[in-house]
C-alpha cells in the first residue's frame, strides 16, 4: 500500500512472483483477486521461472474475468 497507494481489499492477496516469500521486491509481489489465485493454483499455470508466473498471472485474470462475464458477475 505504500508504494503504490492503493488500499488492498478482503479479496486481495499477494503473491510472490520467484516464491521466495522473503523476497519482499516490489517487482516480486503481485496484488491478485481471491478468485485469481484460486484459477492460479486450480490450473497449476505457476512455475519455477519468474517469467512464467508473470505471464501465469495474467492468464490466471484473463480466465477469471472471461468466467465472471459469461456468469454475469463483476
């Protein structure tokens, strides 16, 4: 929150891009949605390489708010 000003939600987590959670760069930590990183983790997109969890994470809110459109949520 202090780096980047915005207050985080109930629904929010961090993740740790490397998954080293003693790794507190701010290019390591990702802000997701509950429902993100239970698409996450449901489709195991996350890997060992830094890169393939940032584009992991996209993927991840691609396919959440593809299912919230088709169900109508927000």
């Amino acid at each position: 929150e202090e780096v980047t000003g915005e207050k985080l939600t109930r629904n929010d987590v961090i993740i740790f891009l490397d998954g080293n959670r003693q790794n507190f760069n701010i290019n390591n930590l990702v802000r997701m949605t509950r429902a993100e990183l239970a698409r996450y983790n449901q489709d195991h997109l996350y890997g060992e390489e830094v890169e393939i969890n940032e584009t992991a994470v996209l993927v991840a809110k691609l396919k959440t708010k593809t299912g919230e459109a088709r169900n109508g949520t927000d």
